[in-house]
C-alpha cells in the first residue's frame, strides 16, 4: 500500500482554504490503495501530523491543534522519506511516506517554496514543481511567458510597492492614460483575496493602498467589458493533458470575490457548488457545461494547453478565463496550479469522479519521478582536489 503524504495548511491567508481541500481530498483518496498521512503546516510553520488532522471538527479552534498532533519534520533518512518527532529526548521515526501530495494555497506554499523543498530531500510530490508553481503564483511574469506563447491575457500595467510610494502620481497618471474602470490585484495572491475593482479615479488610491497590504507587486488590468467568467481545468503532465469540461459560476459582484468562493450565497442560476463532507465548500452557483460559442470554446481548450505546456505545470491546474460576450474575445485570467477542491466538480460530468481524479495525480506525479531519476544529476569531477582553500579567502583554484 502506497504511503501518501498530503500536507496542507501554510503561513498564507488561504490557510483555511487549503484545510478545506486537504480533508476533502484525504476522504475521496481510495483507502484500499493509499494508505493517508495527514502533514499539517501551522501558521506557525511547524509541521504536525495525526489522525484527527483528516476530520473538519478537528479545526474549529487552530490555536488547540497542536496539542491534539506531533510536532514533526520530514526528512530523508537511510534513503527513506520519514516524519521524525521534532521535540523530545529521543526523536524517533514516526511514520515513513512514499509520495507527498502536497494541497496547500498561496504565497509562501503554493508558489514554489514547499515544492523547492520537497526537491531538495527529493522525494517524488505531486502537481507543479518549482519553477512552474512560481510562475503559476506570479501574475505578472505567468502572463509575459503565457504572451511568449501566443495565449491571450488583458492588458495590464504592474509595480513594487516601493515605486508607488516613491512615483504615486506617475503611476497614477499611466492608469488614467489606461482608462477606468480597471481591476487591482496584489500579484502573488489567490482566491480573489486583495483584488477590487476601481471605476474611477477616487477609488484608485485606497484600493492600492489595500492591495498593498498583502504583496509587495501589484498588477493593474483592463475590465473586460461585457463579461463573462469561466473556468477550464488540466490535469496530466506536459506530455500528457487532459482538459476538463468548461464551467461557469455566477455572482451578483463584479467579479468572483472569495465570499463567492467559499463563503457567499451566490447569486443567478445554474447548480450549487461542489459538497465536502456533508456540508458545502462553495455556495456560488456553477454550471457545466458553461454557455459559451463553438468558437470561445476552442480557443478556451487550445489556451488551456498551451498555458499548461509553457508553464511546465503537472497535476490539476485550473485556468480562468475572461470572456467579452459580445465580441467572443477570449482571454486568459490566471492559473490555480492547486485549485480549491482540485477543480474535481470539472471532471466529474466527464465521467472522471474524484477518487479516479486523484489516483491519475498521484500516477503521473510516479511516472514523472521515474523519467527524471534516469536524467544525469551529477557528474564526477577533480575540481576540488586542485582547490588551494586552505591558503585564506583568495585560495586558487587552478583550472584543468
């Protein structure tokens, strides 16, 4: 029986977003194949593991979950992958992994931090590795390598924080020369946190000043005008993708907000959000297949390919789109490199339920860790037998 990992959890402010999907995730996987090990990040950054991390009730109250788990860290020892006891006198193995399945959400987990990591110890993990969930975290450079490769995105102006405070009125002269009304997002941020809308140049100023409050890069685009949102997941690898079925979820606001997401009623028609353990995850309404033309809908896949190949990306990523309805205009919003409930209410109309959904993640993320174990990593070399260090700081070395 496999041994799989799943951490969660993470110093982010989609913290709780990832609890969510985590024990979600960890009730669908096929117990007869996998057996579970809950890794659960604290906004602390320690790391705990134990049983009662798979129920929902266990996280009523976040500042008691440490003294209901173990302290650990994972590590590789005798080329094992383990979770040693961190605390204590004797700091024993506590259980061995096989995969990580890591589930996490935002700056500081998502973007390439846990999986750079996971590298590093080299245990095989599933979904994106680091290079490709950076550029899935970062709004900006995402859309300079996603333009390199022909996929549409909206125009949009970027900056530090620091030039805004040190060139506010320059800055805000290029987003007049834009045109309002214009959408506000802190560059490394997920599930719609920090993201409003400015319609005119009163609101410009303290929705900034807002968005700055959670990333140091902020990115100004155009609204689309006419819109409509909808969502395309991939699962697979480069050399393998399948596209989901295309959906769409509704709102009474100008955008998806994170109330919409995880917390809101929603607003027009179509079928509530995807169930997680008896209760909902996502009150927004949704509907798959999504409305859309023969035309909007080919693009939308051939993007959905595209994008997941120049990424680099591998497991479930979920592509947004931005639709102008009158026009047919298509555009790529963003990719979630780890979606909320791993995007599996895309597939499932397709006939792929969820547990198979995971199964094929955790399938792929084997078979990629296999090909690379066969590519050369290192290399024997006489470099440091002909380095005079020992002489102080401006030792040799003599080039062969």
């Amino acid at each position: 029986m496999l041994k799989v990992g799943v951490i969660f959890g993470g110093e982010s402010v989609e913290h709780e977003v990832s609890i969510i999907t985590a024990v979600q995730a960890m009730s669908f996987l096929d117990k007869s194949k996998y057996k579970i090990i809950p890794i659960y990040i604290g906004k602390d950054r320690n790391w705990y593991t134990g049983e009662c991390l798979k129920e929902m009730e266990t996280y009523k109250d976040l500042s008691i979950v440490p003294n209901m788990t173990k302290e650990v860290t994972l590590t590789r020892k005798d080329n094992e992958f383990v979770l040693q006891k961190k605390n204590g006198l004797f700091k024993g193995v506590l259980e061995t992994i096989d995969i990580a399945f890591p589930i996490v959400h935002g700056k500081g987990v998502e973007d390439g931090s846990l999986a750079g990591y996971l590298e590093t110890i080299g245990i095989p993990f599933v979904g994106p590795n680091t290079l490709s969930a950076a550029l899935g975290q970062d709004k900006i450079i995402q859309k300079e390598v996603m333009k390199a490769e022909g996929v549409n995105v909206v125009d949009y102006i970027w900056f530090y924080d620091f030039e805004y405070k040190e060139s506010e009125e320059k800055i805000l002269a290029k987003i007049k020369k834009f045109g309002y009304p214009v959408i506000v997002k802190p560059a490394s941020l997920g599930s719609s946190v920090g993201i409003e809308i400015a319609k005119s140049e009163k609101d410009i100023t303290r929705i900034i000043e807002e968005a700055i409050k959670y990333d140091e890069k902020i990115i100004v685009e155009k609204v689309i005008e006419n819109l409509q949102e909808v969502d395309c997941a991939v699962v697979g690898s480069p050399s393998s993708v399948e596209c989901s079925l295309i959906g769409e979820m509704f709102t009474d606001n100008d955008f998806l907000t994170f109330e919409d997401k995880y917390i809101g009623e929603g607003g027009k028609g179509g079928k509530k959000g995807p169930a997680k353990n008896g209760g909902k995850l996502s009150l927004s309404t949704l509907k798959i297949p999504a409305e859309i033309s023969k035309e909007a809908e080919e693009k939308i896949y051939d993007y959905s390919k595209k994008a997941y190949r120049a990424l680099n990306l591998s497991g479930v990523t979920r592509f947004d789109f931005l639709v102008n309805k009158k026009t047919k205009e298509v555009y790529v919003n963003e990719p979630n490199t780890i979606p909320g409930c791993l995007a599996f209410f895309f597939f499932t109309p397709k006939g792929k339920k969820y547990p198979k959904l995971l199964d094929d993640m955790i399938t792929t993320a084997i078979k990629e860790y296999k090909n690379k174990l066969r590519k050369t990593t290192s290399f024997e070399s006489n470099v440091l037998s002909t380095y005079n260090g020992s002489k102080g700081a401006k030792g040799k070395m003599k080039m062969q």
